[in-house]
C-alpha cells in the first residue's frame, strides 16, 4: 500500500486546519460534481456515529440526511439508520480493520456516512453505492465501495476503497494525501470511478486547496430542498424528451441554454409540486400561472407534465405558434393590483419575470390563502423601477435576494431559498408555499403589505404608484411634478424648473452626504441621469424629449456612430414610469419601450471581440 498523491498544505497563522480539511472532505461528501463533472451529485442516506469495537452497540445518535436522501419521513429515517448500523456491522466482519488503512482508534468516535453517487448523462451509467467512515482523531475519511450480492445484501468491494488522510507536518505545514490499500485491482469506469492518476492529482489538488480557502457561502446548497437522485433521474427523462426543441428552435437567443435551463426549472417544480401533493394528500397535480413567460417552454412542458396552468406575457413570441392548442399562452400586460390577482391558481412562477420579480409574492397573498410562489430572481427591480442599493457589505447580488425574501416575509409566507442547478449565474430561487398566519388574520396581512410597498416609494417614481392604483402620499416636494398636469397657480414655476439649491433644500443632509459619497454629488447625479434631468443655467427641468433635435447629418463620424450603438440599450424611464407613458412614439424614442426592444451595446460586444 502506498500514496496515490500527496500535497504539501500551509496554513499561515493556523486559522484553517484541521477544520478546514473537513469542510473540503464534507463537500466531496455532498457535491462531488463540483471536481468530476461526470456525476451528477450524491445522495446522502443517512449518516451517524459508530462505535470503534466490533462487538460495540450502535448508539442512538444517527442522523439520516436531509433532502438529498433516499426514503423521506420517519419510516425512511428509521430504515436509514437500521441500514446504516448492519452495514457497519458486516463492514467490520469483511475487513481486516485498521490495517491495510491507517488505524482507526483512539479519543473520540467514527462517523459514517451512506451515500448513493448518481451518475450524468444518458445512458445513465448505474448508481454506485459507498459506506464513507470518517477518524477525525486520526485525521482519515476512508470510501469503502459497496455491491449487492444475489441475496440482496451489500458487501464491500475491496478493489476500490481508497482513503484521504491529512497530517501534521510541523507549524504552519500540514500535507492531504489518497492513499489505496489494493491499487493493483483498482477498477476505473470512467464515470463513478476515474482513474488513481485522478484521485492523487485532480481531486487532491482541489480538496488541498479548499482546505485553507473555504470560504461560507452566501448562498443555499444547489438542489437543498428536493431529492438530487430523483432529480437526476427526472431531468435525464425530461432533456431526453423535448432535446429536439433545440433544433427548430426559431429564436435568436441560445437554443441550448434556453431549452436545456427551462428543462431543468421544470424538473425542480414538478419534484416540489410532487412533494407537496404526498405532504398534503392531493390528487390532483397543481396549477400555475407564468407571469413574464418569455418564450413559453417551461409553460409548455408543464402543460405537457399535466399540470393545467398558462403563461402570460406582454409580447408574443415566434415559438408560440410551434406548441399547439395545449399550451396555454396569452400576450397581456400584467399591472400589479387587484384587478389581476388569481384567485384559482395554486402556484404563480415568476421565472427571470424582471419588473415583475417583487410583485410576484404580493400577487400571490393576494390572490388566495392557498395560492403558492415559485420566484427565480435576475434583474434587479424593485415595486416602482430599478432597485437601488442600500448595503455595501454584501453584493448587488445577494442584497437583491434578501430583498425579495423580505418581500415573502412581509406578506406573510414561509420563504424558503435554494439553488437550481440550470446554466445561468443567477441560479437562486425563493419558494413560498405555506403561511405564517391563520387565515383570519388576511386583511391584517394586507395592510401590512401595503405599507411596505409605501415605504418603498422613492420620488423618481412617484407616479407609478398612482398608474397602479396605490394611493401614496406624494412627499417629494413638487421635484416630481406629472408633466402635462395643471399646476396650482402660486406653483407654476416650481412645475417647469427648480434651482440646483432649491432641490438640494428638499433633501435631507444625510441623503446629501450620501450622494456626494456615492455618486460625485447631487449635479453629477442629475447630469449621470440626462434621459430624465436637464440642467441649464443652473436650473433642473425634467426633460421634454419632444424638444429634442434629431442628429445632425453633419454631426462628427466618432458621435454619430456612438449615438447608432447605443440605441435602444436601455430602458425608457417615462416608457415605464410616467402615467402618460414617453411623449415619443418608439420609433423616435432612443430608448426601448419594453425588454423587447432592447439590443446588447455594440460597444460591449467590440470590447468582448477586442479581449
């Protein structure tokens, strides 16, 4: 027996080690995925204590795994736990423990864990089975493989049992090694199993480095709250079926991304929905209602799955036509309030549903005690416009998902967070099935709901509340007058125009502070914001673009073609936030009315060319 590899590790100051090496163990555990990308996860059965003698009790301290597991509810836990001890047991009759490995022993217990490794793609190579035994004294986590024999029992498969020891060294240097006790009879699949050179390169590099780089995460493990065996399993059956949509996909985004991520969204809700029908006694599959459907296919293969339900979005796409009269799909405009509530619906998905995203839990408690919410948020919205951040500790990121989740706490949900696993950065999704009140309590909950929404306005959006039917008080001091209104006759000036200082005397010092800190002061925010602002001569107007003269043909090359890349890159604000809409018809207008008419910057795709 001997080293499949080894990897000097320092650990400055001694702040990561030995925890850090267990972290790194636990994640191989868990997400093996991440360093052979051939799997495509583990399924923790179940995991607990051992005791160190063969002829010891197994003690009651067992612990079955969370979703990931196999049987769920208590029976399950139960059978895990039964399995797991007799496992142990006939473990320590087959082999001739501590040797060949390092010994086991000493203060302290061992902890094993039963695990099901599921293999990606299809045909789906078999799922291999391993019983993982972890010495913390000792420092060792040993992978004993398992078979089943023809009476129906597991035995241990001594050609492939390897174990990752880490060691002490002196001070600040500590080394991790593979070592196999039988590497003459080592049996590499490919998939499950890679070669030794794998094991003493590949994967010894990664758990030496996570060892003192592990960092928490600010987000949930992927697929937490489902069964990764079932959703493997799932979304193999699923990509299979409806792969042919990548080729007469009639789109211009990416076929594959968007096809193989909506197949991997509904192979998440269709394993949730199924878990809820088992929790609840239902028979009858849920329905749904998409809110911002894009292109349809996730509408279109639930509808497929038997689930009723439809999608609605503001702009037909071309791909609707190619579904036919089973998938339900409707070009509407959806404006949160209660004339578009769904009091019907089970589930509302609001599935990268961009303004749409902070209104989808609103919706959701307002349509029914019982109607659910599945959110996967993208752009950053909030109720009346783009979100604005308020903590620089964490990231855009990972603030905008607090806020959402802070949406579903408001209006009464139990929000629950995890991680899909589609092809897209922004992967993380909210999910509110259950309430945190009695039903009585509903108009409560409402106000409740109502006075969020309130404490969210801003003054650039003033307006926006009253095209949606909130009744806020407008307490932006005349900055944001409704152009076009006729104003009170002592107001007439301060509607056209307001002074640099009369503006900044309607702003608080702090908000003051604030701007110069963040933004270079209230004039460069202003002037930052030319699609809404113009100051001249030291005056704030709120721009007419009606006024505004159309490119001069005898403007430079160098800003005629500036002007050309950059049209319609982003969104209109008076599109989107004046009760009138944008005074241009949208030909005119150089911004885009609606997500649908906004291009990608040829700047950006120059410099990405350049790079």
């Amino acid at each position: 027996m001997g080293p499949v590899g080894t990897a000097a590790v320092r650990d400055p100051g001694g702040a990561a080690l030995p925890r850090g090496f267990w972290a790194a163990v636990r994640v191989w555990l868990e997400k093996p995925q991440v360093a052979n990308r051939r799997l495509s996860g583990a399924a923790l059965q179940a995991e607990g204590t051992v005791p160190l003698a063969e002829s010891g009790e197994i003690p009651p301290s067992f612990a079955t795994a969370g979703a990931g597991g196999g049987g769920g509810g208590q029976e399950g836990r139960a059978a895990g736990a039964a399995e797991l001890g007799r496992l142990w047991r006939e473990v320590r009759g087959q082999l001739p423990l501590p040797p060949p490995l390092t010994g086991w022993g000493g203060p302290g217990e061992l902890r094993a864990v039963l695990r099901t490794l599921l293999p990606r793609g299809r045909p789906a190579a078999p799922p291999a089975r391993e019983l993982v035994v972890q010495d913390v004294y000792n420092g060792t986590v040993t992978f004993l493989p398992l078979e089943e024999n023809s009476e129906g029992k597991y035995q241990v498969k001594k050609c492939n049992i390897y174990q990752i020891q880490l060691k002490h060294i002196k001070d600040e240097e500590w080394s991790v090694s593979v070592v196999a006790p039988f590497p003459e009879d080592w049996f590499s699949d490919g998939i499950v199993y890679p070669k030794l050179a794998w094991l003493g390169n590949e994967l010894l590099s990664k758990l030496a480095k996570w060892s003192v780089e592990q960092k928490p995460s600010e987000f949930k493990s992927t697929l937490s709250l489902i069964s990764v065996a079932k959703y493997s399993k799932v979304y193999q059956d699923l990509k299979e079926k409806y792969k042919e949509m990548v080729k007469v996909w009639p789109e211009v985004t990416d076929p594959e991304k968007f096809v193989y991520e909506d197949v991997a969204i509904a192979t998440y809700l269709l394993i949730l929905w199924e878990e809820e029908r088992k929790e609840k006694g239902l028979t009858k599959k849920q329905s749904f209602v998409d809110l911002g459907c894009g292109n349809g296919l996730l509408v279109h293969i639930l509808n497929n799955e038997g689930h009723s339900g439809r999608g609605i979005d503001v702009r037909r796409r071309k791909i609707w036509d190619m579904y036919g009269p089973e998938t339900h799909l409707e070009e509407a405009t959806i404006i949160p309030g209660d004339s578009h509530l769904f009091p019907d619906t089970d589930w509302l998905i609001g599935n990268h549903s961009d303004e749409l995203t902070p209104w989808i839990p609103v919706i959701a408690a307002r349509s029914s005690y019982s109607c659910c919410y599945f959110v996967l948020p993208c752009c950053f919205f909030d109720f009346h416009g783009k979100y604005s951040r308020r903590q620089s500790k964490k990231t855009q990121y990972r603030e905008y998902l607090d806020f959402v989740a802070q949406i579903g706490f408001v209006c009464g949900f139990r929000v629950e967070e995890d991680c899909l696993r589609i092809p897209s950065t922004k992967r993380v999704s909210f999910i509110g099935k259950s309430r945190t009140y009695p039903a009585a309590e509903h108009a409560l909950v409402d106000k409740q709901i109502t006075q969020f929404i309130n404490s969210r306005q801003t003054c650039a959006v003033a307006m926006w509340d009253r095209r949606v039917g909130f009744n806020h008080e407008d307490d932006c001091g005349g900055l944001c007058k409704e152009a076009g209104s006729e104003p009170h006759e002592d107001e007439t000036e301060t509607a056209e125009s307001l002074s640099l200082r009369e503006v900044a005397e309607h702003l608080d010092k702090e908000i003051l502070k604030k701007l110069k800190s963040e933004y270079g002061g209230l004039q460069t925010l202003l002037k930052n914001n030319h699609q809404v602002f113009e100051v001249l001569n030291g005056r704030v107007h709120i721009r007419d673009w009606r006024k505004e003269k159309p490119p001069s043909k005898t403007k430079p090359e160098v800003k005629r073609r500036l002007s050309a890349e950059a049209f319609k890159t982003r969104l209109c604000w008076f599109f989107i936030h004046h009760p009138d809409g944008c005074s241009l018809p949208s030909e005119a207008c150089p911004y885009a009315h609606g997500t649908e008419e906004l291009r990608q910057s040829q700047m950006i795709k120059k410099k990405k060319h350049i790079q």
